[in-house]
C-alpha cells in the first residue's frame, strides 16, 4: 500500500492490514485499501455469499482457490478451509472462504479494493 492507503499490487496484499470489519450474520472480514472510481465492491458486504457477490458485481476477469493451513488440523469442520479468489480488473480482489469448494457455504471474508489490479491471479 502506498501512503494514500491505496493499494498498488493487490497480490502482495497481506491480512491485517486492513480495516477490521463485522458484516451479515456477524460474520468478521477486513477491506483494504480505498475503493476505485464507481467501483461496484462498494456495494458488498462481508459475509454475503457468492451468489450474492456475483449478482451485484457479475463474473470476474479470474479466478482461482486453494486451502488455508486449517485444512490440515484433524476435526477441524470449520468454514476457512478453503478460499476461493476472484479478481476484477481495475476494481480489486474478493476472498471468500469455505469448508470445500466454490459453493452456497463459502462467504466473502475479504475485500481487497485496486484500481491497479490486472484481473489476472
């Protein structure tokens, strides 16, 4: 990020650096960085589902998944096993987080605003 509190390479964005935030049905995420012009993530709210996202912001320029470090803990049945990663040219990057695949369990946890972003992972 620079000095603005924009954010110049969104695939170097960490957690915590953000703007801690509790959104729909309490669930807890962050925002980073500062909205681009007319910008639809605007409209999104921490905890919506995929399909909720994807009606307000339509289809991304990418996408792709991989799983978090909880995937490994035995019995472990919580839902931030799994994150799945659009990205939006010009707008920035969404971050949900489920327990196995893109599906209706997985919430958006993350909203990285970028109006640098390539759209490409």
């Amino acid at each position: 990020m620079n000095a603005a509190g924009e954010v110049v390479d969104p695939k170097l964005v960490e957690a915590g650096y953000g703007q801690k935030v509790k959104g729909i049905n309490d669930y807890e995420g962050e925002i980073t960085g500062k909205p681009a012009r007319n910008s639809k993530f605007t409209r999104l709210q921490i905890g919506m589902t995929a399909k909720q996202v994807m009606d307000i912001v339509g289809p991304p320029t990418d996408q792709g998944a991989y799983i978090t470090g909880k995937a490994f803990i035995p019995f472990f049945y919580g839902s931030d096993r799994y994150r799945h990663e659009l990205a939006y040219k010009g707008q920035g990057r969404l971050i949900f987080a489920g327990s196995a695949g893109f599906d209706t369990s997985a919430h958006l946890i993350w909203i990285i605003h970028s109006a640098n972003d390539s759209g490409y992972r």
